[in-house]
C-alpha cells in the first residue's frame, strides 16, 4: 500500500505540473503568517515599523518527496505627510519544491499598500494594496519517467515520449485587494479587519509545454480576524479565510488564546499562544506560538482528515514560522500614540 501511494501521488503531482489550468496555489496552515499570499493590502497591519516573517512547510515527506514550502515577507511603514494615512512597502518570496521530478516554483512579488484613515478619534483604516513580479518555474527531466520507458522491465535510456521547449521558464503574476481594519470596545482594545483580494489579475501563463491557451485560474480570497482582549493578560485571536479558485473551494478558520505571563501589563516579555484551525475536508491542524516582545515562533502540524487519512495515517504537513515586528525609534515614547492599522 505505501510503495502503491509513493507511486500514485508522485504520478499526480507530474500530471498536476503539466496541466496549469486545472492548477492550484500553494497554502499555509498557518495562512496568519504570510498575510500577503492572503490579501496584498493585509500588508501593515500590525503595530510597528517592520514586518519579516518566515514560513516553512513540509507534507507528505513519510511517504515521498512531496512538498516543501518555503515564504518570507517584509514589510516598512511610513506615514503620508502630517495625517493620519499611511503607507505600507513589502516583498513576498516564495519557494516550493514538490515531487520526484523536483517541480520547482520561485517567486519575487513586491507590494504597495495605502492605508487611509477614516477616523481621527480612533484607528480606522481602509487599505487597497497591490502585488505583482517574477515567477519562475523548472522541472528535472533526468528524474522523469513515462509509461513510454516501460516494456515489461523499465529502460532508463528509452525516450520519455515528452517534447518540452525546455525545462524552465520566467512569468508574471499579479493581485489586488482591499481590507477594512478597526478597533472597538472600551479604550479601543479589541481589533478587527475585513478583507479581500483578487489573485492572478493578469491569467499568467505556466504550462511547460508553453500552450498559450491555458492559463493560471484566478483566486478569490474573502479573509476576517478579531483580536477579542478577555483580561488585561489574556485574549483570544480569531482567524479565517475561504477562497476560490476554478471549481476549488477552500475554507480553513480557528482561534488562539493568549496568555501574558509577565507580572504587569505592560510586561509582554513572554505570552503564549495555544489553539487550533480546521481547514474544512482536509486537515486538523493545532498550534502553539510564543511571543518574546519583537520576536515570535509558531509550530503547527496537519492532521489530515480527508479521504487520503487511511493511506497517510492522519500524517499531513509540519509548519514551523518565525517572526520580526519592531520599530526603527525604539526611544520615541510617543510612538504608540500614532494611529495606525495594526492587529
């Protein structure tokens, strides 16, 4: 059973690399993490200066060379003149390697967000934000094999029976989005945002046969979060997405509690994070986080639940993020009184 499922999985992942059109983005279990592969105008919101976060994923690699997944972005805010906008810069990097035939996608995207503000008496924004550059995608032909190679015992030195024009190519990619983010409750303690985007707005070309005719299928991508204070050491995160893509939907939501451990309010030298998400029909996936004042680690696993549990045995993906948010002033005391998207 398991040399049938290496054999099975390894066979979809070529068929999936050379058919784009029917295609699908890579995703993150931790999706909070990379918020620019969410919604480019997600960029900036957060209470700091500078953003960079880091995500790895590795799937399926019990049972064969499946995925592995890799995301770094970084975001710098500045503020528009003497009001209250802002505006937010980043890069979103992504690298991804999937399969026996080392299917292998680069990206290099950079970001532009403009966050305007809707009030002067609390943080109230309204972002549209941008992303589009470079990706590049490549296979290994001397790791591919076809039926072609198969006349009763394998012959390596057969010919494949594929014609590529070759076995790399550069193209262009491109999203737009927009989000809504607020404070509510007593003192403004409690924080929420709306938001969504519109990927591969310009249809890119990605089949290693170069057919003009197919193409990368748009995404939609609808994403919420509320950030509830229950005390004045605890609080509860809530996240979620759903997005469409073709005739592939996707929902995954959950939650984290926090908890400050420090003696005081203001003493957020170590909080913790517990809770767990459900990405629907598919995995289970709990997390733990620590947050240790400008730096932040998360560890996440998939528990797979759709109906590939009985070969994987519940195995699924492993996360592991790392993440940055400080300020370049770090003696300016008046720097939390500047309104800005956060969350």
């Amino acid at each position: 059973m398991k040399t049938l499922f290496k054999t099975i999985l390894a066979s979809l992942l070529l068929v999936a690399s050379f058919l784009p059109v029917r295609a699908q983005d890579l995703h993150f279990s931790q999706f909070f993490e990379a918020p620019l592969l969410r919604n480019p105008s997600l960029a900036g919101i957060f209470t700091g200066d500078i953003r960079v976060q880091g995500v790895y994923r590795d799937q399926w690699n019990s049972f064969t060379n499946a995925y592995r997944t890799g995301s770094l972005n970084a975001e710098y805010k500045m503020p528009v003149g003497a009001s209250n906008d802002f505006i937010t810069t980043g890069m979103q990097m992504l690298y991804d390697k999937a399969g026996t035939v080392g299917l292998t996608t680069t990206q290099l995207l950079p970001a532009l967000n403009y966050h305007k503000s809707l009030s002067d008496e609390k943080v109230e924004y309204l972002s549209l934000g941008f992303m589009g550059g470079l990706v590049r995608k490549s296979i290994d032909l001397t790791k591919m094999t076809t039926n072609n190679q198969y006349n009763g015992d394998y012959n390596p030195t057969a010919p494949t029976g594929e014609t590529f024009n070759t076995p790399n190519f550069n193209t262009w990619d491109a999203s737009v989005g927009m989000s809504y983010n607020t404070t509510f409750g007593e003192s403004g303690q409690n924080t929420m945002f709306l938001g969504a985007a519109y990927h591969h707005l310009n249809k890119p070309k990605t089949s290693f046969y170069r057919d003009a005719t197919t193409a990368l299928n748009p995404k939609y991508v609808f994403s919420a979060g509320v950030k509830w204070q229950v005390d004045d050491f605890s609080y509860f995160t809530m996240y979620a997405d759903h997005s469409r893509q073709g005739t592939v939907n996707e929902t995954i939501a959950g939650g984290l509690y926090s908890y400050n451990t420090g003696s005081f309010v203001d003493d957020a030298n170590c909080v913790l994070n517990f809770g767990a998400f459900l990405r629907w029909k598919d995995a289970f996936i709990p997390v733990v986080k620590v947050d240790m004042r400008s730096l932040s680690v998360a560890l996440s696993y998939d528990v797979n639940v759709s109906q590939l549990k009985t070969a994987s045995q519940g195995r699924g993906g492993f996360e592991l993020s790392l993440s940055y948010i400080g300020f370049f002033d770090r003696n300016n005391s008046a720097r939390d009184e500047v309104m800005c998207p956060r969350f």
